[in-house]
C-alpha cells in the first residue's frame, strides 16, 4: 500500500478501517449517523481498491449530488494523486445513466444527441396533452384544458395553470415509479393514462429523455439486453453508493441489477432521507438486506464533526421522528463547545444584520476566531431566503457563494443556453422560442406578439417552431407583421445559421461560449436589468453584466474540462466536427448539476460564504452555521397552495429529518435565527422544533428590542422565552401591521 493511502488508512478508526478492507464480493452495507465518517469511510474503501490493483475505472462510486460527487473526487485526489482520482467513475445516478443512454440510445428508439427534458418543457407537453384530450372529449372533462381556452395562451395564464400542475406532478410521479399508462388504466384512471401516454409520444417525437426516463430506460437497457449488462459486469468490479438513503426504488432496481455479482457497497443514513419528492424511499435498506442475504453490516457510531452540544441536541430532535428503520447510538469524544444559539430577530433584515455580525466578528477578532469567510454557512429552507444575504454580503464586500442553481436560472444564461441548444436538437421548440424572445430586437409586447403568432401558425400548421418561423419570415405566409418585424426576424434565422457555424467550425468550448453569448443585444440586457431594479434593487451590478455572465460560463467550461479532462476524450471528434460533440456533454453536465442542485461555484468556495439551502447542504460541513427563517411555514414548510401545514405525519417527519440534517453540518457553533414577521408584517411563528430541543442545551437571545402593536401592549419582552412568543403572537391580529419596534431604552429604532 502507498505511504500516503496507509497514512490515510491509519487516521480511520477501528470499525472504518474493517470496512474498507472488508472483501468486495461480500455485499456492505454501512448505516451510520451524521459526520460518522461514512463518505471517509468509503474514500477508504476506494484507496484500498486501489491500492489492490483494481483498475480505477472499474470502480464505479455513485452518490445523490453532484457536490458530493466532486467533493469525494477532491478528497481522493488529495491522498491518491490526481491522475488516479480522474480515471475514477464517480458520478451521480443521473450522469451514470445518462451515459448509459447515451451509449446505447438505439436500443431506447433515440438517437445518440436525444436531449433531456426540462421542468419548463415537461409542462409544455403536459399542457398539450391535455388540450389534445380536452378536444377529443368536446371539452366535457373539467380535470382538461376547455376547448375555448387558446392553446398558446394556456401556460402563461391561470385558466389550466393548477390543473396542469396536478398533472405534471401525476406525470413526474408515474415516471419516477416506472409506471406505465398500462396500469393507470387498469387502475381505471383514464385521463391519468392517455395524459402519460401523449407525454410519452413527446418525448419519442422530440428525440428526447426526460430525468426519470434515464433511470428507467438504464433499467430496461440492463434487463431487457443481456449483452448491455455484460459489459457493465465486465466493467464495474466496484459498486459503491453513498447517501443511499436517498434512492428511489427505481435507482435501486438499478443497483441490483448492476451488483447481481454481490460487489457492492452501501452508506447511508435512514434520518437524513430528504429527497423523498423525487421519489426516494428508506426501504431501500430493507430491499438490500432482502437481495443481498449474505451481507455484512458495519455501524459507525461515532460522530467526529460536531460538538457534544450539537449532537445531542441533533439526537433529541430526530427521536420525535416515529418512522426510523435504524436506531443509531451517538457518541462523540469531542467537547461540549458553546451551546446552540436561538435568536429572534424582527424581520429578514434584521436577521441578515445580525449574521453578518458575527461573521465579521469572528473574522476580524483579536484574536480572530476563524481566518477564513469559508468557515460559515448560511442554510434555509427555500432559494428566495438567501436574496437578502446576497445584497447585503455584496454591500459589505464579504465574499459569498450561492450553493446551487441560482445563475443557471438568470434569463440571460437561459437563453445563451437555448441558442446553444439549438445547434443539437432537431425539435425542441422550447429554445427556439426562449431565443426568439432573447435576440429580437423589438419591444417586450412586440416580442410576445410576434412569438404567440408563430406558436399559433405551428399548431395550425402542425410544424415546428422553426419552420413555422421560417414560413412566416420569409413571407410564404401570409401574416400581420410591419415589415421591420419580418427583417428582424429574418436576420434572427441568419444568426440561428452563424451559431450553427460556429460550432461546428470554432474547435475550442471558450470560444464558442463567448461569441454566441456576445450576440445577446445590448437591449435584452437592459431590458432584463430593468427587471431586476423592481426586484428592490438588489441585483444591479454585475448580475446583468454580460462579462461577468460570460466570465462565469467560462469558468465552469475550465472546472468541466478539468472533471472530464475533456480534451482527451473528445479529442478524435474534434477535429471533423468543431465542438458539437464537446458541447453536447458540457451542456449535458451543466443541466445534470443544476438539476441536482451542484453548489455551482465549488472552486472559489474556500475563502467565501456558502450561501445553500439545506437539500444542498448535504453531506458537507462547516465550522459555524446559521440556519435561518427557522419559522413555522417554512420548516416544517406549509404547503403553498392549500395553505394548510403538512400536518399528515410522514411529511412533518421528513420536514424534521431536513431540520436534522441543517443541524448536524456545523462543526463548532451552530445559530438558528427565526423573525418575528415578514416583509408584510405578517406575523410568524417560531419553528415548532425547537422544543424538541433540550432547553439546557439552547441559548435563547431575544430581539433587543420590544415588539408593540400598536395599541402599545406589549408583545414580547426580553426575558420572554419563544414559547410565550409564541402565544403572543398568536393573539397580535395581522392587522396591526403598523408595528414599531422599541429598543430597551425606549427609542423606536424600527418602524413602518
Ligand atoms: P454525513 O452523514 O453528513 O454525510 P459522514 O458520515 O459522511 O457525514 P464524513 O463527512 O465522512 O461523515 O466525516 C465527518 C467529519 O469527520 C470529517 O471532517 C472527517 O474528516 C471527520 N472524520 C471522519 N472519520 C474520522 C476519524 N476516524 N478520525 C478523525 N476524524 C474523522
Ligand atoms: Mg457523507
């Protein structure tokens, strides 16, 4: 064994080493709490694979997200060199399959370039499903479109809006349970079947794969063509799954297909399953001690992350849960450290005044506490309780990190990527239409006309987008548009053609990056920062800045080829056919990450505040950590259009194992703050988790000031404890909503 894989190995403890030496033919399985070291554990298991001779590409290490996915590459790269580290196949159930497919799209009625679908385009097939139907049945059906509603209008108005929602949830949810319309009409559910069957036609027509399909299809691929699993048997002498936790049944189908020769490895823990939504289910674990019956389990028990203090209070809350399959110990050799933090703040700014505090504080301390802005993490519940941190940080120059897709979804980006896209699918009318309403140079109305006008000459017609497009610009129809309009429109089909060209010319990913998002027209941008000024300002400056949008790109573009080491991989193709084929697998990761939820900025983390919600948080950790809006109706989360609380018990459950998993990723210091009302003075309530906390182990710092309707009753007091808040504020009506805050001397120092 290589000194630096044994120096490696000797830091694990007793029961962590046994595991990684365990032999690869007897099935692992490794249950264990938070910061046990299950992912050391199994970067363990990896080096001595290594270190035995076996290939690293022919161990395969499969985890949830893609963060995880690097993050297990970094670490084995420290220790095994970065070459070794490369060859490696570690990867996300998604990208797995997606090469899967990819290599064999064949057999999936798809052509190699099939594209994947999107939340946008999966409702857009929806919708047309249901209007199709609703057609067919005279519009009788009230769960479908009416037939008088127009079709192009429907996706952008309420008239079908909650309806296709259902659906679409009905449809992502078959998917992800492999369903087939088959047996919705056994089931006696019509509609629901002919609904999946048209989504299904869309996709064959449009060549395309939606996220669960990839999963399903890897399924069928390996059941259905002894020879396709014969070649990953002869590939993957390793399996080994982290966070297993969080597949569903389908991925698991997956796994036990692939490991029929018992070579697998499974780590996870049942209380941090939180992706239930995409289908992830617990029973995996009973699953795997079903097939595998001659498995061997190893439990880790020792938490190495955490103060005593955040164990314990972490374990407490989690004992609430009554759906648990493992019941773990906790142990921890570390010290107590400094007990848990609430905090009550007035509103977000407030809150947003207080962490920055901190953060500065700790920094900036004599001696400081911490050196690095890398050391903190800010968790919520939901992407839009970050906007505020973000302003602010950019306000105070403290460097931040938005853990996630946040800069895939700016308008600008979407539409560089559309124009992208349009170079590799044939029929994805979705991104011609974001590129039209990019690029025209015409006002926003002109725009929407212009667009909504082609959509309805595509349906009438039954063509595509582009032809439709085509037909009306070259004035083969005949239409209503000013002659400017058919001249811009025209020059768009030209600059459609000039993208083609530069890919299939320019040989390098930068450069074609950089011309295609330089055809952006100064007017979208300003059009887009206009937008944003409404948005309070908060994202003027470079958000809009086609340079540093461009910067951005071209730096995931270095951090992909460094992932894929590209250059090597494609290089053959290279040299015939520009960058299609580069291009393809760039956008292919890009939309993988963002689907995932990649925190997409992994490089300049190290000296910045990660700003993550806490499904993002996953698996990493930090040395001080605050949890923020920790308020009823945002963990546990009431759900949005009822605006009933999930109040049935699996859902509250899985909105505690969410609170578990934010908790247990701070190292030494752990702060959860909650407000006292909101942006509209509405008044909030405490998370009801907190008294599922040992009081001992909590330090409650009441807002410095005292909270006073305006009749001057007094709401909270400082020495009032949250449960009292709690009362209180629940007697305080909404309409007092011109509350003012008076700090203890008596001044208002907050008012509106
Ligand atoms: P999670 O459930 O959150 O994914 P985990 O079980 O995967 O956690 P790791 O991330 O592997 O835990 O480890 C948590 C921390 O404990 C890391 O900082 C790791 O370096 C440290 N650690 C793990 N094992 C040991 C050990 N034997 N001795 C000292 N530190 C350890
Ligand atoms: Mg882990």
């Amino acid at each position: 064994i290589p000194q630096q894989y044994s120096k490696y190995l000797a830091s694990l403890n007793e029961r962590q080493r046994e595991a990684a030496f365990s032999d690869i033919t007897t099935p692992l399985m490794i249950a264990a709490g938070p910061g046990s070291g299950k992912t050391s554990t199994m970067v363990g298991r990896i080096l001595v694979l290594l270190s035995e001779g076996i290939d690293p590409s022919n161990i395969l290490a499969m985890t949830f997200t893609t963060a995880a996915a690097s993050e297990m590459r970094e670490r084995i790269s420290t220790v095994a060199g970065k070459m070794a580290a490369k060859d490696l196949n570690i990867c996300t159930f998604h990208s797995f399959s997606l090469q899967l497919c990819r290599s064999h799209a064949d057999k999936l009625g798809r052509t190699h370039e099939f594209s994947v679908f999107g939340q946008g385009q999966q409702r857009r097939a929806v919708i047309e499903a249901m209007r199709l139907l609703g057609n067919e049945t005279s519009g009788q059906n009230n769960e479908l479109c009416k037939l008088e509603e127009d079709p192009i209008t429907i996706a952008s108005t309420h008239y079908c809006k909650d309806k296709s929602k259902k659906w679409q949830k009905f449809v992502t949810q078959a998917k992800a349970s492999g369903k087939t319309p088959g047996y919705f009409t056994r089931m006696g559910n019509d509609i629901g079947a002919a609904i999946l069957k048209h989504y299904n036609e869309t996709l064959t027509t449009c060549n395309s794969l939606d996220y669960h399909d990839l999963i399903s299809c890897s399924v069928k691929l390996l059941s259905d063509f002894p020879e396709v699993l014969k070649e990953c048997q002869n590939l993957w002498k390793a399996i080994i799954v982290d966070e297993f936790q969080d597949t569903s049944s389908m991925q698991y189908k997956l796994l036990q297909i692939l490991a029929s020769h018992d070579h697998i490895t499974i780590v996870g823990d049942d209380d941090q399953s939180i992706f239930s939504f995409n289908g992830a289910d617990t029973s995996g674990f009973d699953s795997f001690r079903e097939d595998f019956p001659n498995y061997k389990e190893i439990r880790l028990n020792k938490n190495y992350r955490s103060t005593r203090c955040i164990v314990e209070a972490a374990a407490s809350l989690i004992q609430n849960n009554v759906k648990r399959c493992q019941l773990k110990d906790v142990l921890t050799d570390n010290s107590l450290g400094s007990k848990i933090t609430i905090k009550e703040c007035h509103n977000e700014d407030a809150q947003c005044m207080f962490v920055i505090d901190k953060i500065l504080e700790a920094i900036s301390g004599e001696p400081p506490e911490t050196a690095s802005f890398g050391n903190f993490a800010i968790l919520y519940r939901r992407q839009v309780s970050g906007k505020v941190f973000q302003a602010a940080f950019r306000d105070r120059k403290i460097p931040f990190n938005i853990h996630g897709v946040a800069f895939y979804r700016k308008k600008v980006v979407r539409v560089i990527f559309s124009m992208l896209n349009t170079t590799l699918t044939g029929c994805d009318d979705g991104h011609y239409r974001r590129v039209f309403k990019g690029l025209l140079p015409l006002s926003k109305e002109e725009k929407k006309m212009v667009v909504n006008h082609i959509d309805k000459i595509s349906t009438i017609r039954k063509c595509s987008f582009l032809t439709a497009a085509f037909d009306i610009f070259n004035a083969k129809i005949s239409g209503t548009f000013k002659r400017s309009q058919l001249t811009q429109g025209r020059k768009l089909l030209s600059t459609l053609d000039m993208i083609k060209d530069i890919v299939q010319r320019e040989q390098s990913l930068s450069t074609v990056i950089t011309s295609v998002a330089n055809m952006i027209p100064q007017r979208f941008l300003l059009e887009q920062r206009a937008i944003v000024d409404n948005d309070g300002g908060k994202f003027l400056n470079e958000d809009s800045d086609l340079r540093s949008v461009i910067q951005y790109l071209l730096d995931d573009v270095a951090s992909f080829i460094s992932i894929h080491s590209a250059t090597e991989e494609y290089g053959h193709e290279k040299e015939e056919r520009g960058c299609l084929n580069i291009l393809k697998a760039f956008i292919d990761f890009i939309s993988e990450r963002e689907k995932r939820n990649f925190r997409s900025r992994i490089n300049d983390n190290e000296n910045s505040v990660a700003l993550t919600t806490i499904h993002q948080s996953k698996g990493l950790e930090w040395d001080i950590v605050f949890i923020v809006k920790a308020n009823e109706s945002e963990i546990p989360l009431i759900h949005e259009f009822t605006g009933v609380p999930k109040e049935d018990g699996s859902s509250l459950e899985e909105e505690r194992r969410l609170f578990y998993v934010a908790m247990t990723r701070a190292r030494k210091k752990l702060f959860i703050l909650y407000v006292t009302v909101d942006s509209t003075w509405q008044i909030l309530q405490p998370s009801r988790f907190f008294k599922e906390i040992p009081v001992e182990l909590l330090d409650f710092q009441i807002s410095t000031g005292t909270l006073k309707n305006p009749a001057n009753k007094q709401c909270i007091t400082e020495e009032a404890r949250p449960d009292e808040c709690y009362v209180n504020h629940t007697n305080m009506s909404v309409k007092d909503a011109s509350i003012m805050v008076e700090t203890s001397n008596g001044n208002n120092f907050l008012k509106r």
